[in-house]
C-alpha cells in the first residue's frame, strides 16, 4: 500500500487542526502527554474483563 499525495495532504490538514484544537485546551500539557503514551496493561489487568 502506498499513500497517495492527495491523502497525504488531507492528513496534514487535519494534523493542523488537531494540534490548534491541543494547543488551546487548558490542559494542553497533560493532553499531550496522554496521547504521546503507548498503551500497556499492568500484571492485574485482564483484557477480557474490561468493558469499554
């Protein structure tokens, strides 16, 4: 699969608005630091008995 310009340049629109939409919230820092975290599960979480 390979990206097209076109989707590219839809993306990086939307990459704009998005960090707009960041940077204004009040809690910009903490929001930054949330979606640069990867997603772990601790010895005593079980995958099959949470609820999302």
């Amino acid at each position: 699969y390979t990206v097209s310009d076109t989707r590219k340049e839809d993306q990086k629109i939307v990459d704009k608005q998005i960090r707009a939409s960041i940077k204004s919230h009040p809690d910009s820092k903490i929001l930054h630091a949330y979606l640069r975290s990867l997603f772990s599960l601790g010895k005593r979480d079980y995958p099959h008995k949470m609820i999302f």
